[in-house]
C-alpha cells in the first residue's frame, strides 16, 4: 500500500475558518432552539469560598460530591481563576499548582508531579479525562500533546493527586486531571500575540425543553518564536545552531459538542495538533522547516445519569476512541551515511483505536453508609503502523505492520464509604483489571477522616496504582523493540492532609506523603523496553488560598526528594523546591490586575557528565478585562515578563543519537522567553 502525507497548513486554516463560520450562521437559523445569553461582565470575584466548596465534582470517586467531603488531596482551578491570571493552555493551569511542573522539548509538553519524572512517556502516568472521558490514547508515543478544550471554553479542572487506579484503573498513577466544559453562555473570540501567535475561539449554547447543546471550536497558530543551540555552533550546519521561528511553528483544531439534558448525553470530541520540530530529533537537522508531529484524538460518547429512587443512582456510557499519529523527520542526505541516510526524511504513521462500556450504581444505604460500585469493558481494535524513507530509490525503511494489540480489559470497581459519626468517616475502595496480555491486578486505597472542627479536616491516605504496558512498549516500533513479557508498574502512596478554612476567606492546605513505584518500564542498552526497578520519593506541600470581594491569591511552597531505588541517587529532570504565588485585584468594576511568580530549583540531566540546570523565577502580569464596548472585553497579559533566560532539559529521543549528531548532543533546550498576548472575548 502506497502512503503519502500530503496536508497543507494554509488549506487546513481556511477549512477551520470555514467551521467557525457555518457555527455561528448555521446552527442560530434553527426554528426550534434559542440562544442563551448573560453579561460578559460577571465579576469573576463572586466565587467565594463557600461557594468553592461546595462545587460538585466527580474525579475522586466517579460519583458526584462536594469538594469539601472528598476523601482525596483535590484541586479544583475554575473558569474565573483561568480569566483572572490569563493562563492560555492546560499546561500552564497545571504548572501554577502546588507540586507540579510541566516542562517541554519544544514538541510536547511533559507534567511532572512531586518530582517523578520516569522514561519514555511520563503523561501516560497522569489520567487526564475530558467530563469524564480519558484522552490518554494506548499506543504510548508521547501523550504529549494534552489533549483537551481550549481554556476559553473550560469550566473547571479538577485535580485529584495521588494514585487514582482504585477508581480508574491504568495510567492514574500520579494524578487524575479532570477538564469539565463549559455550558453557561454563547460567545467568541480571539487573541494574538508574540511569534506570529493567533487563535479564534468560540461556544454556541442552546436550550430547549430540558435539552442542552453545547458546542465549542478552536483554532490556533503561531508559537514562531526563533532558537540557538549551542551544540550545534559549527560549520557542519548553515545556521550554526539557529532555527527560523518557522522550524518551531504549531498549529491546533479543536471541536467539541455536547448534547444533554437532566438523564441523558452525547459528546464529540475532535483534537488535531501539529508541531514542527526545531531540535534535531532522532538524528535530524536543525535547519529545516518541515520535520513534523502531529497527533490527533477523536472520542464518541453516548450516556446517561439516572436517580431511580432517592437512595439509588446509576450511571453509564459506551465510548468509542481514535487516535492517529503522523510524522515527518528530515535529515541531512548523504551518499556516504556519514551526515544522514541516502534519503532526504523518514514518514511515520499510527492509527489505534478502542471501544468499550461502562455501569456505574451509586447507592446511600443510610445517612452514615454509602456504597458505589460498577464495571467497565474496553477492547483496543488493530493499529497500522507505517515508517518509510521517502524519495528513496533503494526504499531502505519500509514498514508497513498491521498489528494486533489483543488486548481486552475487563474492569470491577467498589467504593465503600462508612460515617461513624459525623466528624468521623472511613472510605475504602478497590479496582480489579482482567487484561489479556498481562493479567489481573488489583488496586486497594483507603482514606480515613477527621472534621475535628467544623472549619478543618485531617485526612490519612493509602492508596495503589499501576500502569499498564502499553501497545508500543509490547510491540515495539520505531527501531525499539517490544517485550511481551513486560508487567505492569505499580506505586504506593502514604499521604497525610489537613485543610483547614481559616476566617471565610483563607483555605490552608498541608499534605506531607510518601510514595515508591515498582517495575518501571524504560529502555535498555539494546533499545528493548525492560521492567527495571523504581523511584522513592518524601515531600510536603504548603498551599494558602484567599477569596475576597475584590482580591484573589494564593502561595504555595512545595519541597520533594525522589531518588533511585537502585543507588538512592537523586533522579533527574525535576527541582526539589517549587514556590508559587498569585495575586489578582479588582481596580473597578470594568478591570484588574494580576501577578504570578513562580520558582523552580535546579534540576540534574540525565546525562552524567552534563551539567545541573540552575534554579529559576519567572513572574506573569495579566491586566483586564476592559469592557470596551457592551459585550466586548479585552485584556493583556505578559508571560515572562523579565525575559528571564532558562532552559529545559533534553528528553533522551532529542539527544540526537544518529549520524553526524552523534557528535553534538542536545542536553538542554532553550525555554520560552518574553511574550505578550492580546485577548478579547465578544458576548454572542
């Protein structure tokens, strides 16, 4: 079978444009639905922490319940604290919190969680859900590209730490990040911004009779934001180690609709990222504008919510998944294989894909029993994958695999919450997996509570994840070869909380834990992927939080020691100290102004003989939203505002260990530096 990639950028804009239009014409001429509207100038202040408290949400137990009353270290980041400090993508909601960081390779962006950075695919360790559904796709390349709504269109995200697999199942070893979309008003909007940034946005709600249709689109380019590597300072290469903005250009699509009403559901969801590669991955060059990755997450899902009595409930869904794959590496060609290969670029192609079910019953027993239990059923359908050399003669790489994953899981779930008195509470939980490939195993946590006052809560936790080997660590591909006999990772977790509300307005948090993992799956000296053993790790988190008529802040001081298991030596890639701090203040009625400072300690490369990266402090400024005219807001923001210089640490795949690369390494990779960004939001 004869494959050829052949997209076109401007082409794929157009047609996204295109969409954005027929939204906005189309879906308003239909007779029987109406539009609903509110005011753009709702004072993103009015959420107090009551109010706050008594947000419903599902992450923690698959069963709605109030975050106060959730036996778990949640987070919970809503649509007024994304407007209030300008975050612009998931990643940096996610690096402003207490024990993360995100950190990138100028491809994908990689969550670290209380400094546990492992090989290969570290997002595929953290559950990321979209209302619910995972987006975590199964062949395993990066799961770098996040997969999510734009920020505009969020509602709230829900972050559970900790070991989720006693609810979940696979991938939750770290966290569970839930994205709940909005569905309140209809509106659009745009930005540009430093680097040839852009984006058009926007959501169209309707309702009619008890329905509700939520539909969201996105499109998003730029990031041209030009580079130097030093390593490549030399004659070999034209630019001597600088890349064009072009070299490091993206692109993003993102549809999402929503039909529901009180019982039922059905939800789309389209995600399609491309970003070119500015750092010589894989033994490519540096100078050239048109090595690629681009990834594309598709997902089904019809389901229903249904309170049969007042003491019963159920709930379940059947989903369908997609995920497709395309890459394009160029190289430096040369007859002799000293440079590059005799070819100009390599194409690679994935396509996976997986259905299943899931039927959840939530029962109350009385006011001090609770019980919610329910099962699951997935199968992962054939994935073709394809890598060949392209305008080569000699056709030197040419695979084209068919593969069968055989992979069928079937899944029981079983929450048990007991209420001895009303300050007292024991939940106890346990997930069972039935994998075909690498058997069954069984997930336990259990988390005991103390309201010892009415404002402040001590919880002690103990809970079990694991991950299983995924279709690419089985199989193999991309020159790495698979291992059937690989079993699945696993952690413990030992954590102690206290939350504590202090004068309505202040909400501390603590959290001390202790956390090892087992079997880790990393690749060895033949490029086999291999069971090895884990990492240890010990740290405290320190979280404050204020909400008040006219100011929102909140500090976080974290401190976390994780080493080898092996040698007790520190592991790379994540700081020790993290330091977050934020604070928004309502100047009048029609704007704000909002600063965020967060620090980052030094961090080791895997690399032995490269050195340490030194610790660093970036501060953020958002000014808005200025009502410009009745139903139109602008605001600025200004990320990086020092233009302070700092680097990422390369990824192993951006060591560049092919041809002429062999020779410079990449250790590290130069990180954003100032940008600005202009956003406006239009009422519809």
């Amino acid at each position: 079978m004869k494959f050829k990639l052949g997209f076109n950028d401007k082409l794929k804009q157009r047609k996204a444009g295109l969409l954005i239009a027929g939204l906005f014409i189309i879906v308003p001429i239909s007779s029987s639905l109406h539009a609903v509207n509110s005011e753009h100038s709702e004072n993103l202040f009015n959420l107090d922490l009551e109010q706050l408290l008594n947000i419903e949400v599902t992450s923690a137990k698959k069963s709605k319940e109030n975050i106060k009353d959730t036996a778990a270290y949640i987070t919970v980041v809503t649509k007024e604290d994304i407007d209030l400090f300008g975050w612009r993508s998931l990643s940096e909601i996610i690096d402003s919190l207490a024990g993360f960081m995100v950190s990138s390779d100028r491809v994908y962006n990689f969550i670290i969680t209380r400094g546990a950075y492992q090989s290969n695919d570290p997002n595929s360790r953290i559950l990321l859900l979209l209302n619910g559904h995972s987006v975590v796709e199964n062949f395993g390349y990066f799961n770098g590209q996040l997969a999510t709504v734009d920020v505009n269109h969020i509602e709230r995200v829900e972050v559970v730490r900790g070991p989720g697999s006693a609810v979940y199942g696979t991938n939750a070893m770290y966290a569970v990040i839930n994205v709940v979309t909005r569905k309140d008003r209809s509106f659009y909007g745009g930005a540009v911004g430093s680097f040839n940034d852009f984006k058009l946005h926007g959501q169209a709600i309707y309702e009619w009779d008890d329905w509700n249709l939520s539909t969201q689109i996105a499109v998003q380019q730029g990031m041209e934001e030009s580079i130097f590597l030093d390593e490549y300072n030399n004659n070999d290469y034209p630019t001597r180690g600088r890349v064009a903005g072009k070299g490091n250009r993206g692109t993003k699509e993102v549809f999402t609709s929503r039909l529901s009403n009180d019982n039922l559901y059905v939800q789309l969801f389209h995600h399609n990222r491309r970003k070119y590669v500015p750092t010589g991955i894989f033994g490519g060059r540096i100078d050239q504008n048109d090595t690629f990755f681009e990834d594309q997450n598709q997902h089904l899902e019809l389901g229903f919510d249904k309170k049969t009595t007042d003491n019963l409930s159920f709930n379940g869904r059947v989903y369908y998944d997609s995920y497709q794959f395309y890459g394009r590496y160029e190289y430096l060609q040369d007859t002799m294989e000293v440079l590059g290969p005799n070819y100009p670029s390599e194409l690679n192609k994935i396509h996976s894909s997986s259905y299943g079910f899931e039927l959840i019953a939530d029962t109350n027993w009385n006011p001090h029993s609770r019980t919610i239990y329910g099962f699951e059923y997935k199968s992962y359908r054939n994935y073709d994958f394809i890598y060949r050399s392209e305008n080569d003669p000699l056709q030197q790489v040419n695979i084209d695999l068919v593969v069968d994953p055989n992979e069928t899981i079937r899944s029981g779930f079983f929450s048990h919450e007991i209420r001895f008195y009303p300050e007292l509470r024991l939940d106890v939980g346990v997930h069972f997996d039935d994998y075909e490939t690498v058997g069954r195993y069984y997930s336990f946590r259990t988390a005991f509570s103390y309201n010892y006052q009415s404002d402040s809560v001590i919880r002690l936790l103990y809970g079990e994840s694991f991950r299983a080997p995924n279709s690419w660590e089985l199989n193999g591909g991309f020159f790495i070869d698979g291992n059937q006999a690989l079993v699945p990772e696993t952690i413990q977790t030992y954590e102690i909380t206290l939350d504590k509300t202090l004068r309505q307005n202040w909400q501390f948090h603590s959290s001390i834990y202790f956390y090892e993992t087992e079997n880790t799956i990393r690749t060895d000296d033949t490029e086999t992927f291999v069971n090895s053993p884990g990492i240890e790790g010990v740290g405290i988190e320190l979280d404050l939080n204020y909400r008040g008529d006219s100011w929102r802040a909140f500090a976080s001081v974290s401190y976390g020691h994780v080493t080898n298991q092996v040698d007790s030596t520190r592991v790379p890639f994540s700081p020790r100290q993290y330091v977050k701090l934020g604070s928004s203040h309502q100047i009048s009625d029609s704007w704000h102004v909002s600063m965020e400072l967060k620090h980052f300690g030094d961090r080791l490369n895997p690399i032995e003989t490269a050195d340490a990266l030194q610790s660093y402090t970036l501060i953020n400024l958002k000014v808005g939203d200025f009502m410009v005219t009745e139903g139109l807001a602008i605001d600025f923001s200004v990320k990086n505002l020092f233009d302070k210089q700092y680097q990422h640490i390369a990824f192993p795949s951006d060591l560049s260990s092919d041809y002429l690369n062999l020779l410079y390494p990449v250790y590290d990779i130069p990180a954003t530096g100032r940008q600005w960004w202009i956003n406006f939001n239009v009422n519809w």
